[in-house]
C-alpha cells in the first residue's frame, strides 16, 4: 500500500496498483479551538499542491526518471498519482515527499482496469480531462459527492472544439473521455480566467496537431508553462496569450516542489490578526501569479516582509516573516482576484479583523469551489457575530467582534482552517464542522498549527 493519507484525518487510501479505497467517509471531524494566543517561530508548511499534480502529470509522459523532493502528500495530490498508476505509470514513494516518476513518453500511458477515482480534486479531474482527451483509450473519472456537482463544461466545451469526445452528467462529472487520437489546434479565449481551464487546454494541445492558443482576461497562475518549459517541451507567451505546438516530448528533471502559498495564508492571517504574533514561513513559492495574498494583506495594512528570495526550479521561492500589525478594511482590487481565489477564505477572516469595511467584487468563481465559499463563509461569519453580506460575485464584511460559536465547513478544508485561525481573536471557543476534507490540502495542519501556538483539538463524532 502507498503512504495513506494519514490514518483517521484520512477519507481515502491509495493502493500501489491505483484502486483507492474509502476509510473514513463517515467520520464527522471537528475542530475545537480555543480563543486567545498568537503565532510564532519558524514553521514549513507542506508543499505547493498545484506544483505537485503537475509534477507527476508531466514527470508520467516524459522521457527518462523524474525525482520529485517536496511533494504534497495530502490527498488531492495523491489522487493524482494514483491515476497514473492505474495507468501503466511506475512511480516510487512518497516517502517524506519525495517521488520517483519513471515517464512513459508521450504515447506511453494504458489503459486502466478500473474508473480513475480523484476524490476532491478538481484540478486532477480537469487537468487530466485534457491530458486524455488525446489519448488512444477511453477512460472514465468519477469523484466524491462534492466534485460530482462541480462545473465541468468549462473544459469540455472547449476541449469538444478540438474534436474531443466527452461525455458527461448534465456538464457535472463523471466523465467518460473517449480517445481521439486526431485533436486539432483552437485559438481560445477564456470567458474567465481560470488556470485550470487554461492548463487543461495547453495538455490537450501536445496532442492536437498545429498550434493551440489560450487568451487570458487576467493573469493567473503559470505552474503549467512554467514546468512544461522546464521539462523541455516550449511555450510561447504573448502578453496574455499562451500557445503551444503539438507533437513536442518531455525530458525528466528535477523538481523542488517549495511550500504551497495558500496554505501558507491561514498562518500569514493568523499571524496579522493575533496581537503578539510573529512568524516566519520557509521556502515559499511566491509565484507572481500567486502573490495576491501577500499584496491584499499589505493593502491591508500587514507587517510582511520577504527574505532569502531565490530561484528553485524555475519557481520563485522567499522566507515570509509575518508580524502583528492593525488591519483596515480596503476594497479588493479586480485585478489582485484571480492572484488569488484561493486564498479569500482566509482572507475574510483578516476582514472581519480589520477596522470598517471591505469590499470584494469580480469573485464569482468562489462559488463553485469545493463549496460555495462565498455563501459558506458568509453563514460562518455571522453565526460569529460577524457583519458579513454575501453578493452575487463577493462579499462586504465589516471589522469588528468575532465571537464564539459553531460553523460548519461543509467538507471545504479551506473553510475549516480559516476559521481555525478566527479563534485567535474570538471571544469564545469556535467548534468547526466536517473538517476532515483538510487532508486534502495540509495533512498535519492541526499539529503544525498547535505548536507555532494555535489551541487547537481535533474531535470524532
């Protein structure tokens, strides 16, 4: 059996021949956590989660043995590895996050005995809806109740245009992708930005013949390009316009996978709102499509500051030290939105910390995350006494007292620990719900949070 993710926190283990097999479905996780303290010392979170599906994605088609250090063992990530173990891939660990790929090539992949099962994962579903498409075999991929609702003509429209045969349940997964072998090049411009859709159509496009084109209305994160060049396979980019030819091969690397930005943020809010705190964050990647994080936080008012910045891997990487320091409430940036969709639970917490009032627009992609964050953080808001007024495509929170009570995640592991770091200014204990999809993303979290000094329980119904 391949490292679970972890005993009870897990919902899910994967097997070395690719099955996945339910543990703890039914277990409600609940996160108790006391009001008071601050954050400090010198923490590692775990490594970047859109970094680590990428890895095994492309380190599985190319040519040669990829060593992969930093890998995300949390269970999204490992869905993603277990899919291209069921489909002929030889892949070794993860052993404290290290992997060894042994690529295929390009043309390498079989066909798997069973359905691909990605769990939770959104961006496996989509990414390798793409990386199929082209494929000479059909192959079905199903997911947990949750991604079973999740949007998904976002890339079978436009992977249909390209002569991909998908189907799908009333545009929701599970989705049977029936090989075509002859894809032809688009010229796409997204309806919004979304680096999923993006990277989607870029895989497709090593199969199609000619060149496919992606035009972007905001920058988004560049993981896909990044590595594809890194691996040898050339990407061309013209102001927000990112084209690639097919028939190209991959060559083996290594890659450094540095610690995930939006798992990162719950301590950076933590570490803003509690009186007291300071923190640093090792080996970070500070991706510029991914810093919207760190740039809403500084308008905010927070005390940030970025040292030993250097370059692993083609990605950029910096210690981020946090200090306590007075929010204000601002209006988000449009234009800081999709550097960073993630990261907007949290960051309603360090609104709901701030003085006055702040404002997002332009975030509508938020509700057809792993719930509708949006409305979801909006309920847990106010049942904490927080003034909080979800709109159509954001939220107005005005600072002010957090107090204690009850939220409920609805299985969202971001949901979960931003609340988790709410306590750190709450009147009062805060239970939190359904906690136990945080595997996905932070195995460990509860741990790592307690020793930097959150007062944190975890419980079982």
């Amino acid at each position: 059996m391949l490292n679970p993710a972890s005993s009870t926190t897990a919902k899910y283990e994967f097997y070395d021949n690719g099955d996945v097999a339910s543990v703890s479905s039914q277990i409600n996780q609940q996160y108790r956590v006391t009001a008071g303290g601050s954050l400090s010392g010198s923490i590692r979170v775990p490594g970047d989660k859109s970094i680590s599906h990428r890895s095994i994605m492309l380190g599985a088609l190319a040519e040669g043995t990829t060593e992969v250090t930093g890998f995300l063992e949390g269970e999204d990530a490992l869905a993603t590895l277990a899919a291209f173990r069921a489909m002929g891939v030889d892949i070794e660990g993860p052993d404290k996050g290290k992997v060894t790929i042994h690529g295929v090539g390009m043309h390498g992949l079989k066909a798997p005995e069973h359905d691909l099962y990605v769990g939770n994962s959104g961006t496996s579903i989509r990414l390798l809806s793409g990386l199929l498409a082209g494929q000479s075999f059909d192959v079905t991929m199903t997911g947990d109740q949750s991604l079973s609702g999740r949007p998904m003509r976002r890339v079978t429209d436009p992977l249909a245009l390209m002569g991909a045969n998908i189907e799908s349940h009333d545009g929701k997964p599970p989705l049977t992708i029936h090989g075509v072998t002859d894809l032809k090049a688009i010229d796409y411009p997204l309806p919004m930005a979304s680096a999923q859709v993006k990277s989607c159509l870029l895989l497709a496009g090593m199969y199609a013949q000619g060149k496919t084109s992606v035009t972007e209305p905001a920058p988004t994160r560049d993981h896909t390009e990044r590595m594809l060049t890194g691996m040898g396979y050339p990407v061309e980019v013209n102001g927000n316009q990112i084209s690639i030819v097919g028939g190209g091969t991959l060559k083996a690397t290594q890659i450094d996978v540095p610690a995930d930005i939006s798992s990162a943020t719950f301590f950076m809010v933590g570490a803003s709102i509690a009186p007291g705190s300071d923190i640093t964050l090792l080996h970070v990647g500070i991706n510029p499509t991914r810093i919207g994080v760190i740039n809403i936080l500084r308008l905010m008012g927070a005390d940030i500051s970025l040292a030993n910045e250097r370059i692993t891997g083609g990605e950029p990487v910096a210690d981020i030290r946090v200090r306590y320091a007075p929010l204000k409430g601002i209006n988000i940036p449009e234009e800081q939105v999709p550097l960073a969709i993630d990261e907007f639970p949290a960051l309603f917490i360090a609104a709901a910390c701030a003085e006055g009032e702040t404002l997002l627009t332009g975030a509508e992609e938020l509700r057809v995350k792993e719930s509708d964050r949006i409305q979801v953080m909006a309920d847990g808001l106010q049942a904490l006494g927080v003034d909080a007024k979800p709109t159509a495509d954001g939220i107005r929170i005005t600072g002010g007292k957090i107090g204690a009570g009850e939220v409920h995640s609805h299985s969202d592991h971001r949901i979960a620990m931003s609340f988790a770091m709410a306590a750190l200014r709450a009147e009062g204990t805060i239970v939190i719900h359904d906690t136990a999809n945080v595997a996905t993303s932070f195995p460990g979290f509860v741990e790592l949070a307690a020793s930097c000094g959150l007062h944190i329980e975890l419980n079982h119904d």
